[in-house]
C-alpha cells in the first residue's frame, strides 16, 4: 500500500515535500518538473505563483531543474515547440527557471500501441510530476495519471489515444440511444443507426451500449491514456507526484475556458505512487462533496483510468492516507 501525504495547510505541506525531495532525488542533479503551462486564455490552471514555493525549494537544495510539457495535437499555441515555450515565456514561467517544450522522443512498444515517450523526461535524473486536479471531457477526471498519460507523449501519441478510443458499429443497433445519452459532447445522434459527429474518443458509447454493437478501434481512452502513462513512467529513472486539488474545473487545462468549478478546493497532496495519488484525490474529493462530480458533469467518474493503470504496473490504487 502507497502512502499519499495530505494537508490542507500549505505551510505544513511544504515543510513535507522539502523532505520527501531530500530523501527522494539524492544525488539528482537535473530534475524534469512536469507541469501543464495552460491553454491560452484558461484562468483556472496552475500560475508559476502556485509552483514557486515548490522550485524555491529546490533552489534552496540547490537541485538543478526545468519545466517541461510536450506540444499538443489541435490548434493552438501549444501545438509546437516555440510557440509553447514563446507563450509560457509571456505567462511568467521563465521566472522559475528554463521551460523545454520539445517532442524528442524514444519510442516504447505498449500492449495496444507504440507510445512516444518525450525524451527530456527520459533522460532527467528524476520527474517531479506536478499535477492540477480536475475534470476532463475523456476520462471524467484527470490528474497525475492523465498529466504523464497526455503530457509525458509526443503530440503523434496523443493523436493515436484519441484517435484509438473512437467507437465502430459492429453489429445491429437497436436504436435504444444509450450510446447517444453517453456523448459527452451531444455530437452523437442515433437516427435508424448511431451517427458520429465530433469525436474526441473518450470511448463512453462504447462502455454504454446494451448489445455490445460498439467497439473502439483500438482500446477503451482510459485504458490507452494509463498504458501511456504506465510505459513513461517505466522509462524515468525515478518520479515523486505532487497534486493539487484547487479550482478543480469541469474540464481540463487544455480548455480556454474549462467551464465551471465544480467542487470546493481541497488542498495538497504527495506520493511517490502516481496511481495512489490520483486514487486519493478522487476518494477525497467524492468523500467532500458528498457525490461524484466527475459523473455528474463529465459522464465518467475517473476510476476506469485509475484501475487500469493499476493494471498495467504503474503503481497501487490501494493507499495509506497520511494526514498531516
Ligand atoms: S467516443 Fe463516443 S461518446 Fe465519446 S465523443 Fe466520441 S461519439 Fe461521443
Ligand atoms: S447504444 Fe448500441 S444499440 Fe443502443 S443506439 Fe447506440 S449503438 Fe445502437
């Protein structure tokens, strides 16, 4: 069982993380940060203000370190590597330290695809995995398991998890609109058979339909998105998590506008296991509300992504959790 650190204090949080990175990245000298810089125009994701106490810390055990995310696959600022680093520059993020933003990458075979995973956290002595809590469109939630199972690939990658998780008629559709009810994005419609609009392969009709006529052309999102990152996280040489759970968003960081918030902030928390740590905050915020934001609003609760990477070796779902 994993323990995961929690506090809603950041003052006591910090005081831990000092230690964990002491014990953690002895004789590190270059560490990756793996942070998500923001969509343009989204005002809820993590400002360099959020993580400076973090690479204060680091400066003061004088560890060398950069921030780095991969370029994402739809248009947007982000979509290459200058103009990502150009933007991230302009937000504030340069103050903490030197950003890298490239997609050099080594290829690493999985069970369902072959992942390119970015080679500037390959070849770090350690990733920080920094990671906003929130909802996400394809696997309801989203934290450390989608930061690395996005973020750690190259856009090609992020392409082929997207693309693998859209759905295929392959039987007889009894028009029942299951599959239609399922869309996150209402773009599904069932008329004598389902008709696919706008796919962003999250893969929920698929989980929806009755008779079992949908298939996805590869894999559930979920299963793709943890193999993803199970086989990154396979490649680093070590990895420590960090979460936040504030501004905890209907949708994710990629969104200019990730609409509204929907659940109370609930502080912080650290784990060396990154399946623990996004089991923990699920469970907490859950417990918190009282209900399952992430299905309410996203139509999938986050745990299918959580279990499967169980399932492919990234870590424990079962957690010990220490309050501090
Ligand atoms: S995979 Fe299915 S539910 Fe998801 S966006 Fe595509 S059509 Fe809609
Ligand atoms: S859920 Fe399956 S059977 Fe029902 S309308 Fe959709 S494809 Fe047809």
């Amino acid at each position: 069982m994993a323990n995961v650190y929690y506090s809603k204090n950041q003052e006591n949080f910090l005081l831990k993380i000092k230690e964990e990175i002491k014990d953690n990245f002895k004789n590190c000298n270059k560490i990756a940060i793996k942070i998500h810089f923001g969509e343009p125009g989204n005002k809820t994701a993590f400002k360099p203000e959020d993580i400076k106490p973090i690479t204060d810390i680091l400066n003061e055990l004088n560890i060398n370190f950069f921030l780095f995310d991969s370029p994402v696959k739809y248009n947007s600022l982000r979509d290459n590597p200058d103009s990502y680093k150009n933007f991230a520059i302009k937000k504030g993020w340069g103050r903490l330290g030197e950003i890298r933003t490239n997609d050099e990458h080594i290829d690493v075979k999985g069970e369902n695809l072959t992942y390119e995973v970015c080679k500037e956290l390959i070849d770090a002595d350690a990733v920080l995995v920094i990671s906003h809590v929130k909802g996400h469109v394809c696997t309801g939630f989203g934290g450390a398991i989608k930061n690395l199972g996005m973020g750690a690939l190259t856009k090609k990658t992020k392409g082929d998890i997207h693309y693998g998780g859209e759905p295929v008629l392959v039987g007889e559709c009894t028009q029942c609109g299951a599959c239609e009810r399922a869309c996150p994005l209402g773009t599904l419609k069932v008329k004598d058979k389902p008709v696919f609009g706008i796919c962003y392969g999250c893969s929920n009709c698929v989980y929806a339909c009755p008779n079992s006529v949908l298939k996805t052309r590869v894999n559930y999102f979920d299963f793709l998105l943890a193999e993803g990152a199970a086989v990154a996280q396979s490649k680093f040489k070590k990895a420590y998590y960090v979460s936040f759970l504030k501004n905890i968003t209907q949708l994710c960081d990629c969104e200019s506008d990730p609409g509204e918030i929907i659940a109370n902030d609930y502080g912080f928390l650290a784990s060396p296991d990154g399946v623990a740590i996004d089991m923990a905050a699920h469970g907490i915020i859950l417990k918190n509300e009282g209900e399952d934001v992430f299905l309410k609003y996203n139509k999938k609760s986050g745990t299918e992504q959580v279990k499967a990477a169980e399932k492919f070796g990234m870590g424990q779902s079962k957690y010990n959790l220490m309050e501090l």
